[in-house]
C-alpha cells in the first residue's frame, strides 16, 4: 500500500516543490531529499520481495517477514519525515492527495494578504477559529520541536488528538488546560511577585516560550500590564539589561556589521515584514544613554503593535543600532552586551544610517514603517527630516508624543472651555518631544482658524535649560528651537516664564523630575480656573509633578495627565483619576492604519487624524471623572478607530496603495487585527 501511495503521487512531487522566491520554503537545497529516500525504500522493499527461493514455504516465510520490514520501514520513514525540516514538504504533497480538494499549505495564494499586507504563509488567518491550522515553522513542528516553539506551544492546552497526531504522549503531564485557565494561573503568579523587574521578566519569558497566552494576558489585562511590559518598568530592565539578558529578542546591527547589513537583515527568519522598531539607544525614556541595552524598548513598543494595534507578531521587527556608548558605567561594566567603545559622530554616523535605510528599503521594500525611537535630539529631527520624503518613518518621541498630547488638549477644550486658539502654552523641555508637540499643536491652530502656521506659532513658548527660548538668543539655538524664539525679554526660570506668560496650559517634556514645583503650580491656579498641567517625562521618576502635588497644590483645580501612570488620589472628599498620555494610544493604530492602506509616506495631516480620532473616544463618563482619555480597557476598539481615520486620510491625500479602498474603514481595521486565541492543529 504505502508503495502505491508513493508511486501515485512521486510523479508530481518535484512539480509541487517549486516555490516563490518569497516563500518560507525558498532556496532549501535538499527540499527532493524525501522523495529520493521514500523511493529508494519503496524500491529496495520491492527488491527484497522479488528475490528467487528454494522453496514454497521458504519464499512464504520469506514474504511474510519481508512484508513485516516494509511495514517497519514506512514507520520510520513517516516518524523521520514528521521530524525534519527537508522532508516537509514531500509530507505536506503527500497529505494532499489524502486530503483531496480539502485546502492546503501549498494551495494557499502567495498574492493575497491579510491584516494590511502580510502575506498569510501559514493559512492561519483564512480558516476561522474552529477550523484546524497546520503548525508550519519550517517544517510541520511535532514533539519536543513543537514545544519550543513559541508561535505554536500551547503547553497543557494542547488536546488528546493533538497530542497523539504531533507525538507530545509523555512530553506532557496528562491533565488538560483551556487557555483561560492558563491565563488565571500565570495572573495569579504574576501578582505574587513584588518587584516590578520580576512581572517584567516573566513575561518577556512567556513571550518566548508561548506568544499567544502573552498576547492574550497583556490585551485581557491591558491596564494592569501595561507598566509592566513598557513604561516605567521596561526603563528599569534597559538599565539591567546585559544582567537580565538570556535570549535575543530582535535584531543587534552593530558597527562590526558595516558593509554587511543588508546580509544582517536577511538573517532574521521572517520575510514579511512590515514594522520596524529602531533605536541606537543614546537617549532612552529620561535616562540617558543606554547604549545596545536599549533594545527592550523596541521590543516593549513592538508588543504594543500586536496587542493594542492588532498586528501580527510575525510582521513586527526589533533592532537596536549599536554604534558605540558614552555611557562609561556600561563602557566598564563586565556583563555589559554591546560594542566597548565611544559613539560614533558626524559622516561615519550618517553613513551607516544610510546604509541601514537602504538596506530595510531593499529587504522588505517601499511600505515597511520604520519608526525610530529614542535617538538623541540631534539625530532625531535630522533623521526624521533627511528620510521623510524617502520612507515611510514616524518618530514616536516627535510625532507620536505630539500626537497623543494633542489628541489630550482637544478633549480638554469640553471642561477648560474656549477653542484651542484661546489658549496660551508653555512647556518646559524644547527637545524633540516638546518642540513635536509644539509644532502639532500651531497646525491644528493653523488648521482651524486658516491663519498662518508663522503666527499660530506664537502662542506657544518654551523653557529650556538656559531659560525662556526667545528670539535675542537666536545665534546660540538649535534649528529646532528657532521657531520659537518670540520676542520677549530673557526670563531665566520656569516660575518668572509662568508669572510672565501666564500659560493657561502647562506642558512638562523636561526628563527631569520634581521641576513643577508647588511655587509654579499655584501660580497657574492663581490666573486659571482650570489649569491643564501635563506632566509627561518618563518613567515615573522623572515625571515633572505627581498626580498627587497636582491635585493638592492647585488645590483641586487642576485638570491632570501624566506620561507614566498613577494611582487615583482623593483630596477633600473627592477622588480624582489622573490621566495617562501615553503613546500607546496612537502608535498601534496609526501604524495599524498605515499599514492597512499601503501608505507609502507618513504626512502631518494623518498624525492630526489620529489625534482628532482619539478625542472623540472620551466619554461622557470619562469628563465626568476629570479625564481627558478614555480607559485602555478598550484600546483595541479606540485603535481601529485611529487607524480607520488615518488610512481615510491617507486616501484623501493619495498616500494609499492598496486598492479598492474598503466601504467601511473601521470594520476593516477591526477585520485586520491579530486575535491571540489558540488554534486547534490537524
């Protein structure tokens, strides 16, 4: 029988086997292997069965325990080839013919795409979820293989039938687990842990080991986690990182690598990618230069995609750019895991950014969004403007910042009252964050009121460390700065620019703690009935004010929000629940939405849409409490909300390349999104 088997369907085996170039299975040498090893089997039992004999009942003997070797033989053959990654597509063919006109792996189209654009390899994503999945890696994964795989573990959720078809018998304990349960357990151990660094490393532990019960625990659980997995505790792991490091969790391009980058990119094993997370680490949250340490926050902002935007944890790419450190703590630090020597400056600098670029372009091609992170401010704004008009980038600390603090102020105009012309801004900060928000803000003026972008600029001002930024400083600015240099005498302090300028919205991008002091928060309570003071510098340590000294000092009056989160304070019998202006709010669905559509370019008008979307999630209920954002727990709806209206921009703006465009955005952005429930395997 098995000779059969083979002989029907060798034939058209080595057809079967041709792959597209962009196919998982693409440039395997030995892929005809199996085929020549089961043919070579089915050969010799032939040849064992044709042999000459003395004698009738010798040649039945014979036969009998020849018949019993070719049986032996074809189990081998089938436990080797469930086993080896050379021989997965012969069973995969084979199967086929047993499975008739029943979908398959290899029928799959390799033209269509889901979720925005990935091209679904695996099949997941067309069968619904009480349909069965083949758990492709490479090959089809069984056993220990499976186990570790942790797009595919399921640990004790894996069922009687899936234990026995993917050989796991005695690789398990025999009790069985729903997803659900497993999800209680790792809560309850997750809260029994009282160092914030340890919750962090169990689920970074869990990502590794299985991806969708991480998913599904951080999206079920989303406000309790979030801290956890990202700001302010992933600050804390990036300073520990070369002591906590146990696995690479994306991929490292250092200075070793210049000239090879582009083979750097073709080493990581997914093909289809279409976020890239980059940092060179020298200015991560308000701590400084972390050097290759800083890779956890591409990581964390990568989880971020998937579980509140939605998109597939295969199409999402981690890179740290390790070109030196001026950190010299790490620089003399035994278990420090990067490159020991000073950053890199000027042309060189340049030069293998532009070699990185190229090479991410030529890889994963035109709609690939890079977003960079944490680059010092002098690399920023240069790398922002030098690749805007080439690639599709976003600069999360600029744009991103900019973005959910606008989103933050529009909200606010339904309890302060007035438009958003007929406030004054000041912030402490004018680096990247600050400037980026400064900027947003005079185009939504701009914008709503048609007047010019030169005069809507006016209304805000900065402070940095040397002072108020005005105009007479104008030959020892920045670029960056000197848009806002306004006339105005020097002021050389936070409390003389509040008293002078009377701010009616106070906005704290500094990186340094404690700098809203109890002097400049009664100030702004004594000209404002509702004083908007932000305090968004990260991690918690760094944070301007508390919620707390917010509340207290401005005796109640003050309208609250906070880059990093904290607790609901009571004061006088009432509780308020201070906002958080996180990021996460707009990079998962922006970047849902861009993806969605095909952008080829990231434009300011689209950053204004998503601001504009996420204003309108705040509730009634939420005013009611003094917030000026909706809670998480519905982050997955607010994001394809956010990604509906930016792809709906970028279509009016003809940024958008993928075509028809969908009727309805929003169910479209909903019908993208990654689910984390398990599958059930064949």
């Amino acid at each position: 029988m098995f000779r059969k088997n083979i002989q029907k369907y060798l034939p058209s085996l080595t057809k079967e086997l041709s792959f597209p170039s962009h196919s998982p299975f693409y440039s395997l040498p030995s892929l005809l292997l199996p085929s020549f090893q089961v043919h070579w089997s089915a050969s010799h039992c032939s040849q064992l069965k044709e042999q000459p004999h003395t004698s009738e009942k010798d040649r039945s003997q014979l036969a009998a325990t020849d018949a019993r070797r070719c049986e032996k033989e074809e189990r081998r053959l089938r436990r080797e080839s469930e086993g080896k990654a050379t021989q997965s597509v012969a069973m995969e063919s084979f199967m086929k013919g047993i499975r008739g006109d029943a979908p398959c792996v290899l029928d799959m189209d390799p033209t269509h795409t889901v979720g925005g654009g990935v091209e679904d390899f695996y099949g997941e994503d067309h069968a619904t979820e009480d349909q069965l999945v083949t758990p492709w890696t490479i090959s089809v994964a069984s056993g220990h293989t499976l186990l570790r795989d942790k797009r595919h573990n399921k640990g004790l959720a894996f069922t009687e039938t899936e234990r026995d078809a993917h050989y796991l018998r005695g690789l398990l304990p025999p009790a069985l687990s729903s997803q659900e349960l497993q999800e209680r357990k790792m809560m309850k151990n997750l809260r029994s842990y009282e160092v914030p660094l340890q919750r962090y490393q169990a689920m970074m532990d869990l990502q590794e080991r299985n991806e969708r019960l991480f998913y599904k625990i951080l999206i079920d659980n989303v406000e309790e986690l979030l801290p956890v997995v990202y700001t302010p505790t992933v600050g804390e792991a990036c300073q520990k990182y070369g002591s906590i490091f146990k696995r690479p969790q994306g991929l490292y391009i250092s200075l070793k690598e210049k000239g090879k980058i582009l083979e750097v990119l073709r080493n990581w094993p997914e093909r289809s990618i279409q976020v890239i997370v980059v940092t060179d680490g020298e200015r991560i949250l308000g701590l400084g230069d972390l050097g290759c340490q800083g890779m956890g926050i591409p990581v964390g902002k990568l989880s971020l995609y998937t579980a509140l935007g939605g998109v597939r944890p295969s199409a999402c790419l981690p890179i740290t750019l390790d070109v030196g450190t001026n950190n010299e703590t790490l620089l003399n630090d035994e278990f420090y895991i990067g490159l020991k020597q000073k950053r890199i400056r000027g042309q060189e600098y340049a030069d293998f950014l532009q070699e990185f670029m190229s090479a991410v372009k030529q890889s994963y091609g035109e709609k690939v969004l890079i977003q960079f992170e944490d680059f010092a401010n002098h690399n920023a704004f240069e790398l922002l403007a030098k690749y805007g008009t080439t690639h599709l980038v976003f600069n999360d600390d600029i744009q991103g910042t900019a973005s959910v603090v606008l989103a933050g102020l529009l909200a606010a105009l339904k309890l302060v009252g007035g438009a958003l012309a007929d406030h004054t801004f000041l912030f402490l900060g004018a680096g990247e964050a600050g400037t980026g928000i400064a900027e947003l803000i005079a185009l939504e003026i701009s914008r709503q009121t048609k007047a010019p972008l030169e005069e809507t600029r006016k209304k805000l001002w900065l402070v940095d460390s040397k002072g108020l930024v005005v105009s007479s400083r104008n030959e020892s600015l920045q670029h960056f700065k000197k848009p806002w240099a306004h006339e105005h005498e020097p002021l050389k302090t936070l409390l003389e620019a509040v008293q002078a300028i009377k701010p009616t919205v106070l906005i704290g991008t500094s990186g340094v703690g404690q700098t809203f002091t109890q002097e400049v928060v009664e100030a702004m309570a004594s000209f404002n009935e509702k004083p908007l003071i932000l305090a968004l510098s990260n991690p918690t340590s760094q944070a301007e004010c508390t919620a707390e000294q917010a509340y207290t000092w401005s005796k109640g009056k003050a309208i609250f929000a906070s880059g990093s989160p904290f607790d609901p304070f009571e004061y006088e019998g009432k509780t308020f629940v201070p906002g958080q202006a996180n990021n996460a709010y707009i990079f998962p669905g922006f970047g849902l939405g861009v993806i969605m559509c095909g952008a080829i370019r990231v434009h300011d008008d689209m950053l204004l849409a998503a601001s504009e979307a996420l204003a309108k999630q705040v509730s009634e209920e939420n005013y009611a409490n003094g917030l000026i954002y909706p809670p998480f727990t519905n982050i997955r709806k607010i994001s394809a909300n956010i990604a509906a209206s930016v792809a709906a921009k970028a279509y009016e703006l003809g940024l958008a390349s993928r075509r028809p465009r969908p009727d309805d955005l929003v169910k479209y952005a909903e019908s993208c999104m990654y689910t984390p429930v398990y599958r059930n395997y064949r």
